[in-house]
C-alpha cells in the first residue's frame, strides 16, 4: 500500500489540506446534487475502494461477472485501463473480440482473459464507453471497475473493498496516507466486502462509517493454481476461458472449475502443470499494488520464497530487469519464479528460466445472500 517517505511529511502537509477540501467539496456537490451523475440505460454495479494499492478488486470483478452471467444478463466491463499507452483512446471490445495488452492496460487485460465473451469499454469517459456498448448488447448489466470515486456516472449498487491487513480506519487522507477520500464516505457503498481472514474484526471497526443498511461479506481471494507460463499463454492463444482451464467460481460453475488435470486444485494442494512438478521454492515476482499478499498467499501453500522482486504497481518487466530477476532467483536456489496473472498479461519477454503463473481463485461468503441482492437489482 502507499506510504509517503517520513521525510517530505512536512512539504505533503498542505497540498494534502487542499487536496482533502477539494474531495470534501466534491463529494459534497454531488450528495447535493448541485453536481449530477449521468445515468446509462441499464443497471451498473460499481466495484471501488477507498485505499491505494491493491484489495483485490479485478479477481472480484471476475467473479462478479460469472454472478450476473449465472443470472442470464450479458455483462459489460466498464475500466479506465490504469497504464495503457494510449489512455486517451476509448476502445470497446465486442464478445469473442481481443485488445492488445498496451492498449488496454494489465488489468483489463487480464479480465479479458478470463471473461473472453464480455462487453469490455475502456476509457477514461466510462458513460460513452458505455452509452456505446448499451447501443449493441441486448440486456448488459455493466460493472464499473474501480468506480467508488467516479461519481459523474450513476450505479444501481455501490461495492467497496476493503483488504483485512490493511484496513482504513488507521489510514490518512492521500498525499499523507492511503486513503483516496475521508474514511466516513463508506457510507455511500451499499457493500462492503472484506477480503481476508480478519473479516470479522475488521467490519466491528468499519461499522460506525458504514451506512444503516450497508451488507458486510468475507471475500477470500488465494491461489488455486500454478501453471507453467507457456501452458498459460497458449491458453490465452487459443481463446480459451481460463476457467475452463483452472480453479474458479466454485459453487456456479463446478463443472467449468476441473483443470486440464482434471484434479480439483486446493488450498493445501494447487494445481500444478504435470510438466513442472510442484516446487519447493519460488522468486515471486510482481508489479501489483499489495505484493505483501501475494508473498503471503505463496506462503499459506507451504512454497519457500528466499527472495522476491516487486515493482510498481502497473509496470512492465524489462528484459534487463528480468534478467536481474532470473539471476538473483539461481543465486538464491529457487527453482522457478511466480508472477501473477496481472503480470504475466504484459510479460514479453522468451524466459529462459522455469516461470509459474499465479492463478487465483475467488470465495465470498454467504453468497446466496449476495445472489439475492443481485437479483432483486435486476428482476
């Protein structure tokens, strides 16, 4: 998650007091409605947070999306696509069609990979994007990704996720700490899901910002799979649903969730590809936003890892900064290195050492109360 250097504390102070006037301001014009939200002609189910840094937010919007798939609605993904070459662009991407990665961003990217048969708008305009996709698709239910902040477009549903190690409530507001908006806007979502295992704690603490009527759910998000990069790539090469092909969505689609095994990957036993035995040792490496999960993940699944490489969040791995990577993971004994999907969407470079892609799987709690909730939005 950010943190702000000890030192340029004293410089930050007073843009952060403008910066916290501003969103107080804006988020006043809009509780007022001297700014309006524009409205799309089907629903949308947004999916924000209120930190910096990552809470697991694609892998939900993931899940999400086989929900209201289950359910019988077209689903359209509406994204910004964070580090994109071209984020002027608006591109839309029909069902069955592909983006190139630089054009779309790692998140969105990744997405695709996953939901091939999707709506997909990516643009910094999410209500054009999604004006034009509503125009084609028959009966989309859209979901804003990262939506909590951008409040000019209207949602039927506000999600928020929160990541239990790092909870809000001990956070200060951007440039000073993490928090995009001050902790007492959560109560505008409509969904608070904790994803972790601290869940219980965490929503005591979250329930006096929360609104009358907010839904507390557990989200836990773990690796239920390792497969070797080619395998995945040639996944990804030859459209097939990743689900078809690793652990996802359990309890809608038991029959898709068998992996080209056909061994039903665990917590305490992931999947590995039988070219590349399960091994005893990883170098993880990642550009996300919380890789202190993903090392934890590694380790809930009894894989050492004597070293690690993280970069910022959205970066590509050079070629350069790869070889660093495999130098340092064959000095240190480690017998392949593990990235995660959101990496391994961008990862261009031929590895001339053994690499395993992180494949994560998706769990909420009481989830017929969730479908519940989906369906009284939709019916």
């Amino acid at each position: 998650m950010y943190r702000i250097p000890s030192l340029l504390i004293p410089v930050a102070y007073l843009p952060g007091l403008l910066y916290q006037k501003a969103i107080r301001l804006r988020n006043r014009a809009y509780s007022r409605k001297w700014l309006t939200q524009r409205r799309l002609s089907a629903p949308v189910i947004s999916v924000g947070n209120l930190t910096m840094g990552g809470t697991g937010k694609t892998p939900f919007v993931i899940y999400l999306a086989g929900l209201i798939e289950a359910l019988g609605y077209e689903t359209a993904i509406l994204t910004r696509g964070y580090g994109r070459r071209k984020p002027g662009a608006t591109v839309i991407l029909r069902p069955g069609e592909t983006g190139i990665t630089p054009m779309i961003g790692d998140e969105p990217a990744l997405t695709r990979r996953r939901l091939p048969q999707t709506w997909m708008g990516i643009s910094a305009n999410r209500f054009q994007a999604g004006t034009a996709i509503a125009q084609q698709a028959t009966s989309p239910v859209f979901i804003l990704d990262d939506g909590f902040q951008h409040r000019s477009l209207f949602r039927n549903l506000d999600i928020v996720m929160i990541d239990s190690t790092q909870p809000p409530d001990g956070e200060r507001l951007f440039p000073l700490g993490a928090l995009r908006e001050p902790i007492a806007e959560l109560r505008r979502a409509n969904i608070i899901i904790v994803n972790g295992d601290e869940a219980a704690t965490v929503e005591k603490s979250l329930r006096p910002y929360a609104g009358d009527n907010a839904v507390f759910f557990q989200c836990v998000q773990r690796i239920g799979a390792l497969i070797p990069f080619t395998s995945w790539q040639t996944a990804g090469q030859n459209a097939t649903k990743l689900s078809d092909v690793n652990l996802q969505n359990k309890s809608i689609a038991a029959e898709r969730a068998q992996n080209t095994l056909g061994v039903e990957p665990t917590d305490e036993n992931p999947q590995t590809d039988a070219s590349f035995p399960r091994p005893k040792s990883v170098y993880p490496v990642a550009a996300i936003g919380n890789p202190e999960r993903f090392l934890s993940d590694i380790a809930r699944l009894g894989i050492a890892a004597p070293g690690f490489r993280f970069f910022r969040d959205h970066a590509e791995i050079s070629r350069k900064a790869w070889t660093e990577c495999r130098d340092h993971a064959r000095k240190l004994g480690a017998e392949a290195i593990v990235m995660t999907e959101k990496d391994a969407v961008k990862f261009s470079v031929t590895p001339d050492f053994p690499v395993l892609v992180a494949i994560q799987s998706t769990e909420l709690s009481d989830e017929h109360r969730f479908r519940e909730i989906l369906k009284k939005l939709l019916f």
